[in-house]
C-alpha cells in the first residue's frame, strides 16, 4: 500500500493512496510531528483513494496515517506520509492603482510563508491572472485602463499556497493623454491630444530645461498653446487625465524645443576657391542645428555652423540672401534680405578703332553690374599697359607694325569679371623710309626700300594718267617693267599684312622714265659731203645725238634737240651696214618672288637689246644696252617663253628664242602660329596650289624644329618648342631637286609661359 500527499492548504491536506485488496473502509488520521498520538481523523468507503483531513492548523507539521480497514474494523495495513500545512491566508490592507495598467496591493505578511501570489480578475470572467510577489506591497501588471478588478492574496511556503483572502475591488486610473508637441514659432510650443474617454480635467506642467520652475495649468480642452517662451529652447511637457472621482491618471513627459530665432548680421564675401561663390556668414543662434542660405535666384547652402558658401557665382547676376535657422521643433523665420550684386561680366565683344595711325582706341559696349573697367594691352615686343576707365574705351598708343593682344575686366565691389576672349590687334605695316628709285632700263625702275616692321608683303605701284604697274614681291625691292618711256610716274611703295591690309597712307616719290628710243624717219644726202637725218620722237626736251659710221671705221656725229640733224664733211662713196647675231649662253634666273634677272653674252655687231618674258598670265620686258636685264612683275608658279632682240646701230634686228624658264613655286602666305599641346606649335598657312610641297622651318635660340606636311595640307605640328623664347618661321616650297626656295621672308613670334607649357603667342612681324 503507498500514500502521498496530492494538496495541502492552510487548514487541510489532501492524500492520495493505493487500494488495499479486502479493505472495505480507510481511516486518515493526522497526529503532530514526532508524536503518537493522532489529533484528527476521517473515514472513507473501500472504493475511495483520496481523501481531504480539515481543520488542521497553519504552517504546522504532520505525520499523515492511511489505515485499511476490515469488515470488524480491523487493521488489515497501513502506511505513513509526512508533510506540512500552507501559512495562513494574509488579509488586504489596500488596494489601489497609481497607474492606468497596473493595481498595487498591501497585505499582511504570514508566518512561515515565502512568497505571495495576488489574484486579479474582472466580476464578468474575462480576465484571470495570477502574479507571485515576494512580500507586501505587490502590484498586478498587464491591466486595462480605468477598469474594475477583484483582487485577492494567498501566502505560499514549500508545502503549498493558502486559501485567497477575502477580496476587495480596484479600478485601475485614466491613461496617459497622447500629447502631439509642435512648435507654432520661436516663443510659442501648441500641445494637442485626443480625448482621454472618462476624463473631467486635464493637467499639464511645462518644465524648461535646466530650470526647476514649473507652470502647471487644468484644463478641459483638448489643446494648450504655450506662449512668452525662449528661443531654441527644450521644454518638457509633463501631464495627465483626471476621472470623475478626482483620481488623476497616468503622468505622460514629453520634450519640445521651440524653433531658433531669426540670424543675425548677416555678411556676404566672394570666394574664388576653389571656385567663385559667396561666403554667407551669420551670429549663432541659440538652439540650431542648422542654417539654410537661400538666394531668390533658386540656389542654397547649407551648414551646422554659422557660414556657408553658396555655389556657384556667376557673373552678372542679383542675389538677394536670407539665412534661416532650424532643428527638430522647425525653421525660423528667415533673416532679412541682403542684397548681392555678383562680379560683373566680361565685355562681350572688344574691337580697335585706330581713326588715326598711332591712335588707337579700345572699345566695348557697357556691362550690367560693372563700375569701371580695366584693359590689359600687351605688345608683341613684351611691354605691357593697362589702363583704368568707366567708359566703355581706353586709347593708347599703337605704332605701326606691332601685334597687339587685348584683354578688358569690368569690376565691381564684388570683384573682377572673369577673363573675356583675347582680342588680337595688329597694326599696318610702318611706311618704308629712304626709298631709292633709279631707272635700270629704258621702261623699267628699279625701287628699293629698308624692310619695315610687320610686312608680309609689299605692294609696288607706279601710276602714270593712263594706268599703274603693280609689283607683289615679299621682297623690299622690286622692278617696275613695262613702263612707258619718257613719262613722270608717282612711284609708292605700300606694306602690307594679311591681318590689317596694306597702309595706303605712305608717301609718293614722281619719277621720270628715260626718253623713249627715236625711230629714223629718212636719210638724204644734201651735198656732196652732208647728210640729213630725220626721226621721230615724243620726248621734245630731249637732247638727240646722231653717229654716221663709215666702212672704214669714220664716226662723225651731230647734236640735236629737234626732230633732225644734218652731218656734214662725210667721205664720198662710204657705205656701211651690219646685221647683229644673236647672243649666246642667255640664263634666266630668279631673283626674289616677283623679279628675274636675265643675263647674257656680248652679240656681235649689237648695240641694244630687248628681253621679254611671256605668258599667258602676263608678260616682261627690258631694253638694254647691257648683257643684263632685271625684269620684275612677274607671277610665281608660271612657265615662261624667253625671247631677245638684238639691235644693231642701224636698227637692224636679230630675233632670238631661247629655253622655256619656270618660276618657283609662290611662298604661302597667311602664316599664323597657334598653341598645342605637349609643348607643340601648331604652324598654318594658305597657299595657291594643293600639289606643292611645303617645308615649316621653326628657329630658336637653340634649335632649328622642322615639319613638312603632305601635298595638299596647310599645317604642321613643330615639338619641342620652350616657353619664353622668340621663334623665326619660314614656309617655303621646295623645288623639284628638294632644295628649299630662299627668297620666302620669315616671320617672328615670341611665345610666352603659362606655368610648364607653351603659353600665349604672339606675332612680331617681318624680319
């Protein structure tokens, strides 16, 4: 047979045994611990196994006894079990609710006990729980707001729990009100809430932060506004609902800051690194977290300090700046508007007026924004000027010759404009001085002239009342053929460059051609000893002298300044006449772009000689009593038919043809040198013919750069160039033996330095 214990309360112990076979009744007795002697007994039936024994006393401890029982109550077995009674039931003292989910209990503490357990439940059953404490107070948790609960405790030790006390009722307080904080302005803070369901009144403090004053205020409403309160400042917002019967709820806190105030002294700088802007800068103010710059033009800046910088600045532009402070209660107001006026423009376009050589002026049309202006003139011979203006000019003096480059700034209290584009302005070519005019034929002047500064080209006129003879050459010499003899011609020498044109201002030189050659009309013998000569001419100052050759070598002569001449004291029965040959090893060579010489050897029995170039494109030609001719105005790249007259004194005539004569190629003109990259030139140029080939000769000081493009492209890259140094330039075209023509004039251009590379470059004209 076995027994245990199932339960125990306080005053009463359940057991739990075997069935004994044959036992028809079963006896529990309870005697005190350690004694014989039973204090309490119950029967039960054969058929019972369990069984409760009552009254029993609290926290005590007993040996519990199950007999079997027989028909003669008998003792057929039995069988012992120790165990202890539960502490006594505690009694409630209090019962309340200090928050709206929860009900804190006081009891009484129970010898013998260990711990507690509260029972909390609703009259309707819906809600059952059970929270072991381990002394008094203790609180059941997980309640519904402002509800009614019975509430009971039980003692508990290791042998098991109590009966619950006799229960009491508690109904748990309002909720807290859900406070939704805002801050309506820098000095104001507007609480809202729901309402709180049963609530009469509400309660609320504001606390600022740091401070241990408080302003409490009741209320029925369901929102406050706070007014009078400091900027960017953190209030805590403390408060609950009050029910009918006077009993407040639970406490909520919340914090609040109220906005920033409005910035203060606000000040405005432009930067240009690491690129144009303007500093904002303001006070700090008290409670930010950050600051917008806003310009009304759409662009901002922003920071958590007190300056930004606002990006990026173009010129002319109007920006009015207002700076607003911010943090988590919103923005302030913005700071009043400061207006900004960005660095003006540059002065779009420039352009040179030079009404009068040497007086030049630099122009531009007014910029917005713009107080005055600054121009940066620099000539290609290095010097530099500036000068200061608030009109829209600046005069200086140009000489002749010079390439200038041009730049112009407008400023303001901003600033200075960005750079505008480069203006490059060269001046006509200066007017040669100490020409020399001589006449090296009968229809030919030769003119000669000192190269002049900036002349590519110079233009060679004679204009008599009938026309002109224009000579091109590169060279500063040229010969004027094809003239008409015995006439006055007004002989200029023009520069020119293919920037700025030809200076037409320079001065004339009248020269006279010589006397054209007289043509005999007749000779008749007027006695026995004279003769009469007769000729035509056109020239009536001219003085005239008449040669009679016997054929045994007589010369008698007579002079004149008419149309005739008689010689007298002549040998009867003298005639002579002689045909001239033509002259041997003839050679045509060219002397620059515009001008041959021709050459050859002595004819027997000629005295003058005639020399003609011809072409399609034009013709030449020389009258000489010379075995040389120079011949100028003549056209480069052409194929000449070369042909001489020889004239007797008689003025008989031997015709002569000679080998065709070509002349070189034309040297390019237009030549213009350009930065690369890499420290290279970019070498340019215009030329007539697509099939010639062109050699560009770069040199420096220390070097000589050459490139040579294929036929038909007109530039070339030049490497290793160095800043700083003055570089001479000729593109000539090459002959069909690959020698490079050598009367192509050369150009100088200085280049500048920009850091480590090839920078600005400027031409220097023809040297």
């Amino acid at each position: 047979m076995t027994v245990n214990i199932f339960t125990v309360t306080s005053k009463s112990a359940v057991l739990q045994w075997s069935r004994y076979e044959g036992a028809l009744s079963y006896r529990v007795t309870a005697s005190l611990r350690n004694s014989p002697t039973p204090v309490l007994f119950a029967s039960f039936g054969q058929n019972t196994i369990m069984g409760s024994i009552n009254s029993l006393s609290p926290n005590t401890a007993y040996t519990f006894r199950v007999e079997a029982l027989g028909n003669l109550m008998n003792l057929l077995a039995d069988v012992n079990v120790d165990g202890s009674t539960a502490p006594d039931v505690p009694s409630i003292m209090v019962a309340s609710s200090k928050e709206s989910r929860s009900i804190t209990v006081e009891f009484t503490s129970v010898s013998g006990a260990t711990s507690y357990i509260l029972r909390a439940e609703t009259t309707d059953g819906s809600f059952f729980s059970e929270v072991p404490v381990p002394s008094s107070p203790g609180t059941v948790t997980n309640l519904q707001p402002y509800t009614d609960y019975t509430l009971s405790v039980m003692s508990v030790n290791s042998a098991g729990r109590s009966q619950p006390s006799p229960s009491v009722e508690a109904k748990t307080v309002l909720p807290a009100p859900r406070f939704n904080t805002s801050s309506s302005s820098n000095s104001s803070i507007l609480v809202k809430w729901d309402p709180v369901d049963h609530a009469v009144l509400y309660s609320l403090c504001l606390i600022k932060d740091g401070s241990y004053s408080r302003n409490r205020t009741n209320i029925t409403d369901t929102q406050i506004l706070f007014h009078d309160l400091e900027p960017g400042t953190v209030y805590t917002i403390q408060g609950n609902a009050w029910s009918p019967a006077n009993i407040p709820g639970d406490d909520l806190m919340v914090s609040q800051i109220t906005r920033p105030a409005i910035p203060q002294s606000v000040a405005l700088v432009v930067t240009t690194i690491p690129e144009a802007g303007i500093v904002i800068s303001w006070n700090p103010v008290q409670g930010a977290q950050q600051y917008i710059a806003l310009s009304l033009m759409g662009q901002n800046c922003s920071s958590s300090t007190n300056s930004c910088v606002l990006t990026p600045l173009r010129c002319g532009e109007t920006h009015s700046i207002q700076v607003t402070a911010t943090n988590q209660g919103g923005n302030s107001e913005p700071s009043p508007s400061v207006p900004f006026l960005s660095f003006p423009c540059p002065p779009q376009p420039i352009w040179v007026e030079e009404p009068v050589p040497g007086n030049c002026s630099v122009k531009w049309s007014t910029v917005p924004l713009a107080q005055y202006y600054t121009t940066f003139i620099k000539s290609d011979d290095g010097i530099e000027v500036n000068c200061n203006s608030t009109s829209p000019f600046c005069q200086f003096f140009c000489n002749c010759g010079y390439s200038y480059i041009m730049s112009v700034f407008a400023h303001n209290l901003a600033g200075s404009s960005p750079p505008g584009s480069l203006l490059n302005h060269t001046t006509l070519p200066c007017c040669p001085e100490l020409t020399k005019v001589s006449a090296v034929s009968w229809e030919t002047l030769m003119v000669q002239w000192s190269p002049v500064r900036g002349a590519d080209l110079y233009e060679t006129r004679a204009i008599d009342s009938v026309g002109q003879v224009l000579c091109n050459d590169t060279a500063p010499t040229c010969a004027l053929s094809e003239l008409t003899c015995n006439t006055n011609y007004s002989v200029m020498v023009l520069p020119c460059n293919d920037v700025s044109g030809c200076n037409l201002t320079c001065r004339a030189q009248v020269h006279e051609t010589a006397p054209c050659m007289p043509e005999i009309k007749s000779v008749s013998q007027t006695n026995t000893s004279g003769v009469l000569v007769t000729w035509t001419s056109t020239n009536l100052v001219a003085n005239y002298t008449v040669s009679v050759i016997g054929s045994v070598g007589d010369n008698r002569v007579c002079k004149s300044n008419g149309s005739s001449c008689e010689v007298t004291n002549l040998p009867c029965g003298s005639i002579y006449e002689v045909t001239p040959c033509c002259p041997n090893n003839l050679t045509v060579s060219q002397v620059t772009q515009a001008m041959t010489n021709v050459s050859w050897a002595q004819a027997f029995g000629a005295q003058t000689y005639i020399a003609s170039l011809w072409s399609p494109r034009g013709h030449a030609q020389c009258h000489t009593m010379e075995t040389e001719c120079v011949m100028g105005c003549i056209t480069c790249g052409t194929n000449y038919t070369v042909s001489l007259e020889a004239i007797s004194r008689t003025g008989h005539k031997a015709e002569c043809t000679y080998h065709g004569f070509s002349t070189s190629e034309c040297c390019p003109w237009g030549i213009r040198l350009s930065r690369g990259i890499n420290n290279t030139l970019l070498v340019r140029w215009r030329t007539g013919s697509a099939l010639t080939n062109l050699t560009a000769e770069v040199t420096g000081t220390d070097s000589t750069r050459t490139c040579s493009p294929l036929p038909g492209y007109n530039s070339c890259l030049v490497s290793e160039i160095t800043c700083g140094q003055v570089y001479s330039v000729v593109v000539a075209p090459q002959n069909k033996d690959g020698s490079k023509v050598q009367f192509c004039n050369s150009r100088k251009y200085s280049v500048s330095c920009v850091g480590n590379s090839v920078g600005m470059v400027l031409y220097q004209g023809k040297r």
